[in-house]
C-alpha cells in the first residue's frame, strides 16, 4: 500500500465518523480530545490546536473506544485504525 498524505488520512476518518451519525467538532480549549456524550449525543471532540497527525490519533482512538463494529469499516479505515494503535503502544511501551 503507498503511504498516503496525512491531510487524505484525516479526511477518511472524518468521513467514516461523520457516516456514522456522530458528531465531530473542534474546539479550543486546554484538553486533547476524545469521545464522549453530551446531552445524550454522542459525539467526538478534538482540540482545535492539534496538528493533523495528533488529530488522526485522537480520531482512531475514539472509534475504538466507542467499540464500533468492524464490519462497517472499510479496510482502509481498519488499517489506519490499526496503525495508530500500534504506534501508541510504542509509545506506551
């Protein structure tokens, strides 16, 4: 598989998330970002801040915490999800 931009990457996530029915906003503030329930609204919000590779992280992430099911993913949405949590477990290691 070639390596795709980051920018391309980010917009896939996006689009999956959005497809989803879930919300996705960016906003300013002093946190990171996530997953969570507003108003009985599920929703993801990143900090309008963050740089393209940590929104990507954030957004992989947050997909796996709300325990989507693979089935829906296409798998190139799979293979960034996977990717992303590989190398946070670098990180963690």
């Amino acid at each position: 598989m070639r390596k795709r931009k980051p920018e391309a990457i980010l917009e896939e996530l996006e689009n999956f998330v959005r497809g989803l029915g879930l919300t996705l906003r960016y906003e300013r503030g002093d946190f990171e970002g996530g997953y969570c329930v507003l108003k009985e609204q599920k929703m993801i919000v990143i900090n309008k801040l963050a740089n393209t590779q940590k929104r990507i992280s954030l957004l992989a992430q947050s997909i796996v915490e709300m325990g989507v099911d693979e089935s829906l993913m296409t798998e190139s949405v799979k293979s960034i999800i996977e990717d992303e949590l590989a190398k946070l477990k670098m990180v963690q290691e």
